[in-house]
C-alpha cells in the first residue's frame, strides 16, 4: 500500500487521521505542506483543495479526515 498523508502540524483532523492510520499499524508518507512547497503543489493539483488533510490511498483520494472510507479502502487493501 502507497498512503501519503498531506498535512499541517497545527491541524486537528490531520492528527486525528495520523493517529488513526497509526493505531491500525499502517505505513505512511507525512507530507508538511507548510515545509514543503512542492508536496503543497502536489496536494493542490490532485485533489483541487487547499485544506487538509488530504489522503492519497493506491492512488485514491480521502479527502478529510474520513474513518469509514479509510477502514474501507484498508480492507481492500488487505484482501488484494
């Protein structure tokens, strides 16, 4: 599985998805938007937001800090 997390480090649902991806023991990138200029770019050109967190899944958007879509796609991703 490829997660990369997009992220600030004062933003509450970011914490909450990190600690939730955390406790469910998966691996994942933590990309600092307000460090890094180009994950920033990144962010922005796939999902079109501004806001974080933003989620990328094997290539699926999460966009928010959604419980149920992420518990849904690591299941599929535990079952492939």
């Amino acid at each position: 599985m490829e997660i990369k997390v997009y992220s600030t480090p004062t933003c509450p649902y970011c914490k909450m998805a990190k600690t939730y991806l955390d406790e469910q023991g998966v691996k994942y990138q933590d990309l600092d938007v307000t460090q890094d200029a180009a994950s920033r770019d990144e962010m922005i050109q796939k999902s079109g937001q501004i806001g974080v967190p933003v989620i990328t899944f094997n290539g699926e958007l999460v966009i928010g800090f959604n419980k149920e879509r992420l518990e849904d796609l690591l299941k599929a991703g535990n079952s492939a």
